[in-house]
C-alpha cells in the first residue's frame, strides 16, 4: 500500500460525506428559524464535524489493530475497517496521533463556541467526546448503547451542535430534523455489524446481530427506517418542519428494497453487500433532501 493511501486509511475518507450532511441539515434548521447566519461559523460546523468523523474513524482503526480484530474481519467495500494498519502495521502510531489530533481539533473549535455562547453548550460538546472516546473501547460493548450512540453522535449532537453554534438555542424544529440521521446513522452501523458477527465476538464485542441474530436485527433496522420517515411526517404536522421537508421521503423508494433486502438476506453477506450499499446511500440523500426543503423556504 502506497505511503499517502496507508496515512489516509485510517480516517476512512469515502464515509466522510455524512458529517457534511448532517451539518447541512443543522444549517437548514438555523436559516428556516432564524433567518440569518454566521457564516464564519458554518464553516468551523463543518470544520469541528469533519474533524470529530475523522477522530472516531482513526481511533476505532488504533483500537481494532490493536485487538487483532482488524485480522479476522471479513472486510467489505461499506464495513471491516479501512485495512490500513493491517496492510502498513508501522504506521498505527500515525493512525493514533491523527486520532488524537483531530480530536484536539473539535476541542478547540467547541472551545471557541463556548465563549461565544457560554455554558450551555458545554453538555453537547462533552457528550459528543464521549461518544468518540468510549466508542471503540465501551460502547461496542453493550448492545443497546452500541445500538443508539452512532445515531446520537450524528443526529442529535451534531446536527444539533450546528443548530445551536448558529443560533445560540436549541429548538423543536432542530430536534424533529435531528431524528432523522439519528436513526439512519443507527441503521448504517446496525447493518455494517452483519458481516463482522464472528469477528466481532472473538473480541468481546456485543451488538445486537450478535445478541439477536442477523435476522431478527433485521427487523431493527425495518423499525428505524419507519421511525426515520415518520420524523419527518410528524416534523411537518406539528408545523416544526416546513412541508417542502417532505422530499426527505422520496428516499421510501430505495428504503423499502433496502429494508426487504436485508431481512431476506440477514444470513447471505454475498447478496447482503449491494443493500450495505444502498443503505449508505439512504443515510447520506435523505438528510440532505430534508435540508434542502428547509432551505428552499428560508
């Protein structure tokens, strides 16, 4: 593997387009409230989101090379690691300083968010180096918060995030639009765990394709693509999200093939990989389909 590609391997760049999705829908949020934005801080958004993907990407690659994981993954085109550090072994240390600094990174651009609006962003920015730091070492480890903290980490926090660094609040119609990568971003992680079952239990892991079976986790995933569609409908009703969010749902129609996909071929990883794939398509279009009706209508 060449030089460049085994330093950039670790902070696994083809997954990099959601923190720009998700912060585009936070943007959404900010502009169909309030009207007006700093545009200095959309930027360090972005930046702050980028660099936090980037510092989970490359810790969870340090942490999955160290347990040797990363050697008995199954590894697929949407799951089982980057192949990096497997491929270039002297270059972990790398991956763990580009971890950390990245990290200190996000640290300091939420650092300069807390002077501008004080304390109460302090929880969101500390719940969300929680969530990086305990990822790979903690949160893999328990089936229902494995479950639920890459969704918080994308959804809630950061689209959040966003909403407030702009605004200096936190409102309902940030929240309703913050249901949605929470759920999706749930069910790319929930699904990519299917290949990785037997790996992962080697190590100690415990999810839910573990815990329950492919099969049944299938049928999570159903429920939270459900859940992501009828945020949006729910969002709308309650006059939180302008109706033009509604193109969020045109998604429906590569959502039901996905979700049928994976619950008939839970059990067969060959026929399973083409849905791993629509379903990183569903997480990253639908989201930017709800921003741009908010947009359309600031």
């Amino acid at each position: 593997m060449s030089q460049p590609k085994a330093l950039l391997g670790p902070m696994r760049l083809p997954f990099l387009v959601l923190p720009p999705a998700c912060v585009l829908l936070g943007v959404g949020t900010a502009l169909w409230t309030e009207g007006q934005i700093n545009p200095l801080h959309v930027v360090l958004a972005f930046v702050g989101a980028v660099a936090a993907h980037v510092s989970v990407n490359a810790l969870n690659e340090y942490f999955d090379f160290r347990s040797g994981l990363d050697f008995q993954t199954q590894r697929t085109p949407f799951s089982g690691g980057s192949g990096a550090l497997p491929a270039s072994p002297e270059l972990v240390r790398s991956a763990l300083i580009t971890g950390l600094v990245a990290l200190a990174l996000t640290v300091l651009i939420g650092l300069y968010f807390l002077t501008v609006w004080g304390w109460p962003i302090l929880l969101l920015g500390l719940l969300g180096l929680l969530v990086i730091v305990a990822y790979t070492p903690w949160v893999t480890h328990s089936p229902f918060v494995c479950l639920l903290a890459p969704g918080l980490g994308f959804g809630l926090l950061m689209v959040m995030g966003t909403d407030f660094v702009l605004t200096g609040e936190c409102s309902g119609t940030a929240f309703v639009a913050s249901l949605v990568p929470t759920f999706l971003v749930s069910n790319l992680l929930l699904l990519n765990q299917f290949p990785d079952v037997e790996a992962d239990e080697s190590v100690g892991r415990r999810h839910y394709p573990i815990v329950l079976g492919r099969k049944k986790s299938s049928i999570i995933y159903g429920l939270f693509l459900v859940l992501t569609y009828l945020s949006i409908v729910v969002g709308v009703l309650l006059a939180l999200l302008p109706l033009a969010s509604l193109l969020g749902l045109l998604t429906i129609l590569l959502a039901v093939p996905t979700a049928l996909g994976a619950y008939r071929y839970a059990e067969d990883l060959e026929k399973l990989i083409p849905y791993l794939g629509y379903n990183v398509l569903l997480t990253v279009v639908t989201p930017v389909l709800v921003a741009i009706g908010l947009l359309v209508v600031s």
